[in-house]
C-alpha cells in the first residue's frame, strides 16, 4: 500500500495546538494543467483547497518559525478519524438552542475526517508572499 502526500502551499490564521501538537490549514493552489477551483465570490479568481496538517510533537519545534501567508512545502501520510455525533451535541457546539419537532438526542450523524501527519516541513521563503 502507498500513503504519501506532498503539498506546496501558504498557511492560513488557523494554527492550533492539540496537546503537543501543532495543527494548521494549509492553501494549496493547483497546477495549472488541473481544473481551477472558482472562488465562493464568483470573480472567476482561482481558489485554494484548504488541507487540515497535524504535525506529531517531535516536529513542533518549527512552529516558532511558521507565520500566517509563509509558503511551506509538507511530507507526510494521510490519516483519518471517524466521528459519531448527536443532533444535540452538534447544536451545542453551534451554540443553538435547538430545533422544534425533533429530540436531539436521537439523530446521530456519522463523519470521516482527513488529515494530512508531516513527517517533514520545508519553508520555501520568509516572507509573507501569496500567489
């Protein structure tokens, strides 16, 4: 079996810390020989794909040196997480007080979520330039 992934993108605000982990979204543009992705506001501009990256507490040492708009390339693996969830437990989070006519409770809603694990974090400049 092959699970590898390169990507070569800008990370986003999104930067959190999971325990000892380091998480943040990364924007990949594709390549020109691939389907461009229109953005939301239909200028007909060109949009990234966002990419959730987890790196493992050995490399969080380079999160000092990550900033916002920093083009980096990443090597890892794909991973991914199975969810379970109640009605009740997603409106919570949502911080809404409910929906009439259904118990909360009894609506589960199963999800899959997808990861890129680093095994390497290559900064391609220092500034903060975008495409």
């Amino acid at each position: 079996m092959l699970n590898l992934v390169a990507l070569d993108g800008y990370v986003t605000r999104k930067i959190w810390r999971v325990d000892e982990e380091i998480h943040f979204r990364l924007a990949v543009y594709r390549d020109p020989d691939r389907p461009p992705k229109e953005a939301q506001n239909g200028n007909g501009a060109d949009a990234p794909d966002y990419f959730t990256i987890r790196l493992p507490a050995g490399l969080t040492a380079l999160i000092g040196r990550l900033e916002a708009g920093q083009r980096v390339q990443v090597y890892g693996w794909l991973e991914s997480r199975h969810y379970e969830e109640t009605l009740a437990e997603f409106l919570e989070r949502a911080k809404v007080d409910g929906v009439k006519g259904v118990n909360p409770d009894e609506v589960v809603v199963s999800r899959t979520t997808t990861w890129v694990v680093a095994e390497r974090l290559v900064p391609i400049n220092n500034g903060k330039s975008r495409r």
